[in-house]
C-alpha cells in the first residue's frame, strides 16, 4: 500500500514537473464562471448591440481575492476589449447572492459573488460570437492552507457564447406612449439585479423585464388622487398576446392593491408575488409572462391556444406593486421565478423618446409631467428591444 502511493505521488511531481514550462494552465483562486452558458445579442432603442449576463465568482484559496479589473474580450481576438470594469464602476456591478451590492471588491475564502455584464457595441459593429474575461486580481499565490499575503495574478477564464437572432414578438400592449419602467440594462435596476434562488439555482428569469405604464396626453403617468388605481391612463388597458401560444397558467383572484403602498412581505408567497397573471407557451423553448392584471379580467384558461393581438386580460394592479403597471418578460421555462430570463425584439413600433432619467431617479412616486424626453419628430423602429425608460407607440 505505501508502495502504491509512493507511485502515484511521484506519478503526480511528474506530471506538475511536466507542466511547470507549460502555459496551458494558470492558478485561478478566484473562480469565475457564467450564470447561463450563453445569451443573445439584440439591438436596444439606443443604437447599439447589448450582450446582457452574468459571471459567478467564488474565491477557492484561504487568502482573500481582491478583484482590481475586470477586461471583456473577443474569444477569437483576446487583444480586443469590449469593456473594461474597475474602480467604483466595477464594484457597481458586483453584487452578493441576496441581491445586495457589495461593499468591496474582496471576496473571502468560500465566498461568492455575482457579476453583472452588460456589453453596448455600436450598430455598425458585428457582435462577436465568443467571450473571454481577463481577470487582474491581489489573491493567494499558492494552495496554501494559510492565508498568505496577496499577490497581482492575471489570466482570462471563463468562455461565454453569443448567439444571434434574438426572437421577434408583437406589442404586448395597444396605443401610444407607453413608458418601459426598471428596464434593462442598468444594474441597479430593480429587475437586472434580481437573482433570486428559486429550485436550486440562482435564476434572473426577470433580467430583461419591463414594466409598462401609460402617459397621458399632458405627460402625466398619474393624473389625480395616486391612491386610487383610475388615477392612471394605463389602469383597465388590454394586455394582448405577443404571438400564437398555448396558455400554460394563469391566476384570477387577487384584488388590487391600492397604489402607493406595498402590500405587507409577510403575505408575499412565490404564487402570488406577481399578481393575477398569464403564462403562454410561444414554443421553441420560449414563454411569455404577463403580471398583475385585474382581478377576474383574464380571459384565458390553462390550455386555451391563443393568437397573436388576442386580449389576454385587462392591466391592473395586483401583487407585489405600488401602481398600476402591465409586468411583461420572455423566459425559457414555464416558472416565472425560477427560469432564465431571455432578451427579444418587438417587431414594430414608434420611439417617441425618453423620460429623464436624472429626474425620474429623484422622484418619489410616478406624478409629474415627465413629457421632457418626448422628441418633436417620431422614429418608426422596426426589430429592437425598449430600453429602461423609452417611450414608445404601440399600433392601435
């Protein structure tokens, strides 16, 4: 027995002997790997490409890791940087597992952080179809089982494919300016940073979720008394299909909450977080989530097949919301909670600009006249996804 392992220990010295001239591997205490092994590139209402995910990070060594940049780059041209974060812009997207930014950049022994990505490429450019990430970082230089002082280590991990072809829907809604509220891509957004651990995984099934409310003629999203739900344009529009689709699940029976006010954690389960709701299997591996519509307004039942522009249900204000909004969000699976959130392109419509984002960042609640953004000349866009925000016209 002391011979064999007197073999397989020497097998090993060989082996890392063999390999010490070798630049095939790299000590890597901090782990880094993507939530989801790919995503798509789609054109946003800004003009350029966005590539949207998120890495895992878990330091393996007892030394702490401290992270000093992070470089995203092309597979096939590991030369080329798409972005670069560091400093305060990367401990900006660098959150803990309970959806909490971090308060450093420091990562302890078994501790585990994710990275949120959001690449923006020029329309001109060509997305590439595979990632690498440079990681600079102060860690434990050896497997040490004390911490030791940290040293500068660098290498590029973790691959991420692209794909192309983002799937192309109808509006979920009908008429004109329609505000797309918590957006993507900005990471402190209320969707982008949800990572919730739902079946045993993380999931951001509402990574590229909108909220949608309505503006009135005078720019207002609010027009009266905030607390009762008629005070919104939007209260009572048509929730439609996006395409032709099986009903999977819907709920019916909560009644709204009265705007301004939360409803309390404590009666928030996963069945009722979002409200009286529609989930249409699209096919392809795809589903589509319609939240907090009016009580006994949904029009569907499980298994009903529906088409595109079909009424659905009418906009309300149930669930975990503070004013009336139609929640709307693609994702792979059935679970609105638990599945993987995935971008898509609306097929047609009208951009009429954007609310101020400085300004809507201070306000309190939805009132004010938020028509600032509006342009004097609408742009017709065909096959681009709404980012955080844009105002936009839906065909009647």
């Amino acid at each position: 027995m002391r011979k064999a392992q007197w073999i397989t220990l020497a097998l090993l010295v060989t082996l890392l002997a063999g390999r010490a001239h070798s630049k095939s591997d790299d000590w890597t205490p901090l782990i880094a790997a993507p939530l989801t092994p790919n995503s798509r590139a789609f054109p946003g209402t800004d003009g350029k490409w966005h590539i949207v995910y998120e890495l895992v990070l878990t330091n393996a060594n007892v030394t702490p890791a401290t992270i000093t940049r992070i470089d995203i780059v092309e597979a096939s041209s590991p030369s080329r940087i798409l972005t670069s974060y560091e400093g305060s812009e990367l401990l900006a997207h660098l959150r803990m597992t309970a959806n909490i930014p971090a308060a450093n950049a420091t990562i302890e022994f078994n501790g585990t952080r994710l990275f949120l990505i959001d690449i923006a490429m020029e329309a001109s450019a060509t997305p590439p179809k595979r990632l690498l990430h440079h990681f600079e970082v102060l860690g434990g230089a050896t497997p040490s089982h004390a911490a030791g002082t940290p040293v500068p280590l660098s290498y590029t991990v973790a691959p991420f494919e692209v794909l192309a072809g983002p799937p192309e829907l109808g509006p979920p809604l009908a008429g004109k300016r329609w505000v797309a509220l918590n957006g993507c891509c900005e990471v402190g957004g209320v969707h982008r940073s949800t990572g919730l651990p739902v079946n045993g995984k993380i999931c951001f099934a509402q990574r590229f979720a909108i909220d949608w409310m309505r503006m009135d003629d005078g720019g207002h999203l609010v027009n009266g008394d905030p607390s009762d739900v008629h005070s919104y344009p939007d209260y009572g529009a048509n929730v439609l299909a996006v395409a032709d689709g099986k009903v999977v699940d819907t709920l019916d029976t909560l009644d709204d909450q009265k705007p301004g006010h939360l409803p309390d954690p404590k009666t928030i389960t996963l069945e009722n977080v979002d409200g009286n709701h529609v989930v249409l299997d699209l096919g392809g591996g795809l589903f589509a989530f319609y939240a907090h519509m009016q009580k006994g307004s949904v029009t569907v039942a499980r298994g009903d097949q529906v088409k595109r522009g079909q009424v659905l249900g009418k906009l309300g204000n149930t669930g975990n919301t503070s004013a009336p909004h139609l929640h709307f969000h693609l994702m792979d699976g059935p679970s609105v909670l638990g599945s993987n959130g995935l971008p898509y392109v609306i097929d047609s419509f009208v951009y009429a600009g954007q609310v101020p984002a400085a300004e809507f960042a201070l306000a309190t609640n939805e009132e004010g006249d938020w028509s600032k953004g509006l342009l004097t000349t609408l742009s017709p866009r065909r096959g681009q996804f709404p980012l955080d925000l844009a105002v936009v016209t839906f065909p009647p």
